[in-house]
C-alpha cells in the first residue's frame, strides 16, 4: 500500500502532541469556600497538586480520540492498493475471450465480465504518484518523478487483436478495456504473444535511442484467462516475463460437439442425422436430445432422445495442426450410462430445404453448445458433365448410376459451347464435370474430377511420364475410397504432378501423387494423373464404386461437407445473385454487415465470431442461410485450468485483485465515524451515571 498525498501524514506530528498535551493539563478553578466536601471528593483530587500539569491517568475516550485522528490523517493522505506489476516500466495485458469465458459464474457475470474487471482493477494500480511504506527514495527526491509504466491491452481468442497500443493513460485504457466485445472462437494464445512480441520490440532508430531494450525493460505480460488455452505446447514467449491471474470456478457443461447431415445418394429425400454429446461436468447428468425442424420439434418417431452422461475425465490438450475437436473421451452408444460422451443418430424424411437444429433440454452456465444448426439443401440427383474422347470407358461406369442427367461433349465441343450451357453467374450449370484425358482452364465454379488430365490453373504442373508402376499407397479411410482396393491395380502410363500446398494425398505411386483432392475460389478438384483405359483398373469392380463414391463427395451433401461445417471466425463464401453487387448479412445478435461481390458475384464475410444462424439477402437459392456451430470440446470444457505452462515454460499464478478501487480512503472515514460513534456512547453512559 501507498499514499497519493504522503505530506499529509506529518499534520499527525502537530495534531496527536496537541491532544495529548489537552489531557496532561490540569485545570485552574476558582476558589470559593464550601460548608462540606462531602459532595466534592472528586474536584478536590484535582485540588490535590499544585503542578500546572497532571500525571496522564489510562483513559478510554484518549484512545478513541486518537484513533479517529489517526484514520482522519490516514484517509487525508489517499492510502491506495498498490499491485507489485506497479513497478514495471512495460505491461502487456493479454485478455481470453474465446467461448468459454461466455460462462456464467454468479448468474449476472460472465468470466469475460470478471477478466475485464480485474483488468480494470489492475491498471488502476498504475501510475499513481506518491510512495509505499517504507519508500524512502519517494521523501528524499528533491520533486523528480517516478518512471510511468507503459501498458498496452491484447484481446485474443481464435485471432487475437490490440484493444489499446502502449500508453501511460490509465484513463483511457480501462475505457477500452470495458468495451471488449465476447466472441466464440477458440483460444489461439500464440498469435496473441506474437503480436505482443511484435509491440515490445522498438522499431524505429528514434525510439531504440529514447527506449532502449534492456532486460530490465523488458516488458512483462499478465494473462487472465480461465486457463483453457489449447495451444500452450506451442505458443512461444519469445520475451519479457508472464503471469496468470484465473478466472473462474464453476464446472457443470454438457453441449453438443458435433452435428453432421447427410441426405442419401439413393434416395435424396433421406436425411441422416448424426449428433455427439459430451458432459465435461464432473457429476452424472441426463438431459433430452431433440430435432427441430425451421424452429419447429420434428413429430417423427425418435426425433426426442433421452441420454444420461456420466462424469467427464480429465482432457489432455488437442493438437492445433488437426481440424477436428480435441477428444475427451470416445464416444459411446446412447445405452452406455457411463460414458461421459454419446453419438446419437436419426434418420428423417425432408423433401425439401430446411434448416436443422439439435437442442439440449438441460440448461448449465454455458449455453454456447447447448445447440447446433445445420443448413440441408433440397433433394435433387446430380446433373453430371462428361468431357471425354469417343474410345472413353467413363460411359460404361455412369451408366447404373441414379443420376438426373447425364451429358457427353468431345474436348473440342466443350472448349466452343457456348457460355449460358456450361456456366451461369460465374457458376457450373452442372453438379460434376468430368474430364477424361483433357486438360482445359475453362473451369468456373464447380466440382471437377480430372481422369488422365489437370485443370489449368495456379499450383499444377504436370511433368515427364512415367514408366509402369503399381500403387504404394491409398487412404482407404476416405469416403472417396471407401471399398475400393487397389492392390491389382497396373499402371501402363502416367504424369508426374505438382499439386498445390493445400492439397489433400489420396493415392500415392513411386513417381508421387497419383490421386489428390482440395479446394480453391469456391471449386473441388479431384485430380487422377492416369487415363483409365491406360491400366487395369477399368477392369476391376472397384472402378465403379470409385466413381460412385468421387460423384457423391463432390456433388452431394458430403462433397461440400467442408463447407458446412462452420466454425467461429470461419470466412463464408456468399454468391450474389446478379444484377445485385452486394449483400447484407444478419448476424444472431441482429448486427447487419454488407459485403461486396467480385467480378465472379462472389462475396467472403469473415464476422462469424458468435454461434447461430446468420441470413444473407439478396442470396442464390438455398443459400439465403448458414448456421456457426461450437463443435469444440476444449473450449465446451470450462473447467479452470491451473499450473500453466507455455512451451515447456510454467507461468507463475498470481491471486486477483479484491478491490474496484486502488484508492482506499473511505475506508479510513468509515473507521474514524464508527470511532467517534462509539466514543460518543461512552462518554454519554459516563454521564448519565
């Protein structure tokens, strides 16, 4: 603790010897003659001594009334609660915001909430003149100032953003600080200590020679957090020193980390329903698991399903490299009452568009993942484009297969058809192309699979041929490649390919990649560097199960499942129908945003920062929707983390601040009044006897 105006303190070197020196004086009275002492015993004890002043006798109303002296000059010289980072020439506040600081801990404050108030608390520890107890050099410095400290503010959860640059303003930081909106995303605590590294160090010659980096400079950084940081093996403090002040305490959550749809290839208007939920409380919970369809309960057999959960095991961090939520644990069957994590499944009629949601009847202190949403689209067969030569086998393969439409074009006619049958706003009119042997650069949006050539676009190089070769390896754990085998398979003659960075391996030969897939500006590309007819695959039954399973992945729901499946802080693609060039956007709080479309009538919205169901108008049939989903298990686990360590460093935890205020004061003036209160009460029964 220190004092903002400590001069104050020596009104107590004048006050205090002025009250004693009252009570040591004896008083002077007037004589007069008496006809008996009998009613006078106690003024003739003053009588008694000649002195002019008397022996100091144990009185009670004396130590009050020092008391309230001593609190009245304690409160004059403004006492504050000074915090040990006081001291530090540069701070770095790191908040957490990511989903699990949206928990309620007292029914009205949020974990974001309480960080922000002990971020508050803090800062206003800083720069506040005046010295601590027994801070000698604050007496004797002849009027020169303390260093101020510079602090700066960084918020973070998926992305992490500066709220407040380095400043001496205290005013004004704990302005900024009460203005941090939550989000849902995840913790990302590297990329906030990357930009924090990135503003602890000087940039310009001016300031290197005004600020010189020392390790005594070094900035230090507090982190506030519920410790629920998935990233602390690889997050890097690349600088200065960090502290964990945690928040929160409760533990009870159960949510829904995982929702996917799919209609059958078969028979469209089948919808199958797969859900997972996990209870990350430590007490056994049951809850209903219910289907609603567009806001409404869907009345179908099993659509409400019951579950009991038991209690959750401890969670290891998941690995930040995979796109899957972490596991706490496997999931089990519904009848498994043990299981702290359940996968449940439905199968529903829907015949046309709709959108799907999945809601826990339970409540708990997060409600984040208590539901999830997903959009389906309306059941249709695919139309699929065939590109190929007369002596193609491709044919002879689409032949049993349930499409809508089927339609053959040569390389040639396809390179001069005209632009309204192959394509319309920038988009493929038809659910798949085909190419066989043929490699084109007229590719608008679409889903495309390569046999024996290669689009023609950035990232793709086809190289020499290759001698014959058998397949090395193949990804059978793909739906693409779900029953197919491959072990008889013969290569006569292939290319060497260069795929982009993003791509996904399939199949893999001596020369490299011989099957691959990703995705770029909205298309799928599934690229195979053989002509069919150039090996034996075309002989094999596994040929057309493959071709089933590459028209299903990219012209069905599990094509663009990727696309679906939307997280907090994913970027959406929108399509804007012409002649309209842009789009507003309405997020579930209301919020509207509008973007801009491209040459292409496409538009990316990237403030997918809360759950739920956002709308899009003027938007492309279908696609007047999309719903962000949780879907995250380290983050649906709010139980507070202590012992933190950041890439192998342990981070030293330190207790919050108890106080709104550093300036304590009022605290002096109550004492001094419950004092003069209670001499008042003695003095009086005195009195009165």
């Amino acid at each position: 603790m220190g004092f903002l105006n400590i001069w104050a303190l020596s009104i107590a070197a004048a006050v205090l010897p002025a009250l004693l020196l009252l009570y040591f004086l004896k008083l002077r009275r007037r004589e007069q003659p008496v006809s008996s002492t009998l009613l006078w015993k106690r003024a003739v004890q003053d009588l008694q001594v000649n002195a002019p002043f008397q022996r100091l006798r144990k009185n009670l109303l004396l130590l009050l009334q020092m008391l309230v002296l001593i609190a009245a000059i304690f409160a004059l010289a403004r006492p504050i609660v000074r915090s040990d980072v006081a001291s530090e020439r540069s701070l770095v506040i790191l908040i957490d915001r990511s989903a699990s600081m949206n928990t309620l801990e007292d029914g009205r404050s949020t974990r974001l909430d309480l960080a922000k108030q002990q971020a508050d608390r803090l800062i206003r520890t800083l720069n506040r003149t005046g010295g601590g107890w027994l801070d000698l050099s604050s007496w004797f410095s002849f009027g020169a100032s303390r260093p101020q400290t510079r602090a700066m503010v960084i918020a973070f959860s998926d992305r992490a953003s500066v709220i407040a640059p380095f400043t001496t303003n205290v005013d004004e930081l704990t302005q900024l600080v009460r203005g941090i909106e939550p989000t849902d995303g995840r913790t990302n605590l590297a990329e906030a200590l990357e930009l924090a590294a990135a503003y602890m160090l000087p940039t310009m010659a001016g300031e290197l020679m005004n600020n010189p980096v020392s390790p005594e400079a070094e900035s230090k950084l507090i982190l506030i957090s519920d410790g629920a940081v998935a990233d602390l093996d690889t997050a890097a403090l690349r600088t200065g020193s960090m502290e964990f002040i945690r928040i929160g305490a409760t533990q009870d959550n159960i949510g829904v980390t995982a929702l996917r749809t799919q209609r059958n290839y078969e028979r469209p208007e089948r919808v199958d329903v797969f859900v997972q939920v996990h209870n990350f409380g430590a007490e056994p919970v049951t809850t209903d698991v219910s289907l609603f369809v567009d806001g409404v309960l869907e009345t179908s057999r099993g659509a409400v399903q019951s579950i009991t959960l038991g209690a959750a095991a401890a969670l290891s961090a998941p690995s930040t490299t995979d796109d899957s939520p972490a596991a706490a644990a496997p999931a089990a069957d519904a009848e498994d009452a043990s299981a702290s994590a359940v996968s449940l499944s439905y199968e529903l009629v829907l015949d046309r568009a709709a959108l799907l949601e999945v809601r826990l009847s339970r409540s708990d202190r997060l409600d984040r993942d208590d539901r999830a949403a997903t959009l389906i689209p309306p059941p249709r067969r695919l139309r699929v484009l065939c590109v190929r030569a007369s002596n193609s086998l491709i044919p002879f393969a689409l032949r049993g297969l349930p499409l809508a439409e089927r339609v053959f074009m040569t390389p040639s006619e396809y390179e001069t058809a005209p632009v309204d049958q192959i394509e319309m706003a920038g988009r493929s009119t038809f659910d798949v192309v085909i190419f066989c042997d043929h490699a084109t650069a007229r590719l608008p949006i679409g889903n495309y699979l390569f046999l024996g050539g290669a689009p023609q676009v950035e990232g793709v190089v086809v190289g020499d041929a290759l001698d014959p070769y058998s397949l090395t390896w193949w990804d059978d754990t793909s739906p693409i490649l779900r029953n197919v085998r491959l072990e008889q398979v013969l290569v006569r003659t292939g290319r060497k390919l260069q795929l982009p960075e993003n791509s996904s391996l399939l199949i893999e030969g001596p020369g490299g990649p011989v099957l691959a897939r990703w995705t770029r500006g909205g298309s799928q590309y599934l690229v195979l560097n053989f002509a069919v007819e150039a090996s034996t695959w075309w002989r094999e039954r596994t040929f057309p199960i493959f071709v089933y399973n590459a028209l299903q992945y990219l012209g069905s729901a599990a094509g663009t499942a990727d696309a679906t499946v939307l997280r907090p802080g994913d970027a959406v693609r929108i399509t804007v129908p012409p002649p309209a060039r842009a789009a507003r956007v309405r997020s579930p709080d209301g919020a509207t945003t509008t973007v801009t479309a491209n040459d292409a009538g496409e538009a990316h919205f990237g403030g997918t920062q809360r759950v739920g169901v956002y709308s899009v108008d003027p938007a492309a049939a279908g696609r007047d929707r999309f719903a962000v989903n949780l879907e995250d298990e380290w983050e649906s686990d709010i139980r507070p983390r202590s012992g933190l360590s950041v890439g192998g460093t342990p981070v030293v935890e330190r207790s919050g601040i108890r106080t709104d205020t550093p300036e304590i004061w009022r605290w002096f003036i109550g004492v001094a009044l419950l004092i003069v209160f209670l001499e008042w009460y003695i003095y009086n029964r005195r009195v009165m006897v």
